[in-house]
C-alpha cells in the first residue's frame, strides 16, 4: 500500500467521462491514458508508468481478463465459482452487482434486479441469497487481481445457486448509478474517483427502493414536463443514438413497480421501453 500517495490525483485507463467530471467537481486531478485493454503487452508500460508517479493502477492481467467476456467465462467455469447454467429458478431473476475495490478489497455497494419493466434496486433477495452473490463476485475478483476501480457484474439467479454471467471493470451504466442514489444517496462515481485515489467508502443502506425504466422514443412529455411528476427522482431524455430513462422511488417493490409502469404508459403513450 503506497501511504504516501496523493489522495488528490487518480489514474483512469480510456477514461469514463462521468468520472472525469466527478474529479473535476471535487479538485481530483486525473491522469488517463487510452489503450486496448485486451491487448496485455500495450498496457504494462501504461499502467507502469502511472504506477511509477505514484498513483493506482491495476495490474495488466486483471484488466485484460475483464475485458475479455470468454476468459471471465472461462475463469468461473475452471475454479468452480458458479454451478453449472441450469433452467433458472421460478421467479429467478438477473442481478447487477456494483463494486468499488481498493488495495484488493471488494466491497459491493449496490445490487439491482432486473424485472419486467425495468430495474429494481436493492434487490429483493433473502439475507443468505445476497450474501452468496456477494461471495461468488468477490471470489472472481480476486481470481483476476483486480486491485482498484468500480466493476459491474452480471449474476443470474439459478436454481443451483448464482451464476456469473459476464463482468467489466467499469463504472454501471446509466440508470444503475441514479437507482443506488434514489433509493440510498450513494454517489457511485464519486465512490468510484474515491477508491481509485486509495481510499475506502462508507457502507450505504438504502432507507427506500428505486426503480428504473428504459424508454424509447418517442415521449409524449417533455424532461421538465417528467421531472414534476410525483415520485420521479430522475430522468434522462432519449436522444438519436440512445433511449432516455426515469427514476421513481418507493416503499416497496410492489409499489415502485406499479409507479414505473404507470409513468412509463403516461410518458410514451403505451408503456413500452427496453430493458438494460
């Protein structure tokens, strides 16, 4: 562990723009290079350089791993992480699990459930369920060395227990960050800029849940018009490349997915949208 490292200044590899402007918000400097994550030999005089300046970077191995979708699948499959893909469970359900590593510790700060109209977080998993997702994430973790940095892995629910689906060493993608602040006012960028610059998080309880649906355009309404409408925590318009999103809050499962499919119907006119 470098004690002495300035808490002030991070290193990120093909920088995440969110990222970017969550240093530039708090004063972090960023140093960031781009290069091929895949390509293993091009990314240790990357990372050694950085490492040399005093900053954290992960080793080239672990990069190239999660970066590659056959090697994690691979790598689960070889050390027995998860059972055999088998008919889901009823009722089984895909998970996003987020992560924020520093110094090789993993601590899992959010895990979201996709349902039929979109995202649920937390997850509507029992005590011995989540710690078991929590368990097998870390466990792969570990196996490719990841050190630094936030990673988002895909979990499936199976009636043989979870089943790693895929992971990347990457921020969630939108809407996932705007569900762990709804529902828990966990910033996970700023998490993230957090244990890249050496430092641990706060563990966040969510105190409510939050849901999230992924519409396509056309929307009848405009953003502010969505903005105002009751329980609507945040909303993102679609644009030409990409579908827009909203966010509800709710005391319940039951409840955010009533609110999400019913703004959705009042957003677009027929409550259709995709699911990330």
């Amino acid at each position: 562990m470098k004690e002495d490292n300035d808490v002030r200044r991070i290193f990120l590899l093909n920088p995440d723009q969110r990222l970017l402007r969550e240093a530039a918000r708090t004063g972090v400097q960023v140093r960031s290079a781009e290069a091929d994550p895949l390509d293993e030999r091009a990314l240790r005089p990357v990372l050694d350089e950085a490492a040399a300046a005093g900053l954290f970077v992960n080793p080239a191995r672990s990069l190239r791993v999660l970066a590659d979708p056959e090697a994690v699948r691979r790598l689960v499959r070889d050390n027995r992480l998860s059972p055999d893909a088998g008919a889901p469970a009823e009722g089984g359900t895909r998970l996003g699990v987020q992560t924020l590593s520093v110094h090789g510790m993993h601590q899992t700060v959010g895990i979201t459930a996709r349902m039929p109209y979109g995202l649920l977080y937390p997850a509507p998993l029992t005590e011995d369920t989540a710690a078991e997702v929590r368990a097998v994430v870390t466990a792969l973790l570990d196996l490719t060395g990841y050190q630094y940095g936030p990673a988002h892995t895909n979990v499936e629910l199976t009636a043989r227990g979870p089943v790693i689906t895929g992971c990347r060493a990457e921020l969630a993608r939108d809407p996932v960050p705007e569900l762990l602040k709804a529902a828990g006012g966990f910033d996970l960028a700023a998490g993230a800029v957090r244990v890249l610059a050496g430092r641990l998080v706060d563990t966040v309880r969510p105190g409510r849940y939050a849901a999230a649906a992924v519409l396509n355009p056309p929307w009848r309404l405009e953003t502010g018009e969505v903005g105002v409408l009751p329980h609507v925590r945040h909303v993102s318009p679609p644009d030409a490349l990409r579908p827009g999103h909203l966010v509800v809050h709710a005391d319940s499962p039951e409840v955010a997915a009533q609110r999400v499919t019913s703004l959705s119907e009042l957003v677009t006119g027929n409550g259709s949208g995709t699911n990330r």
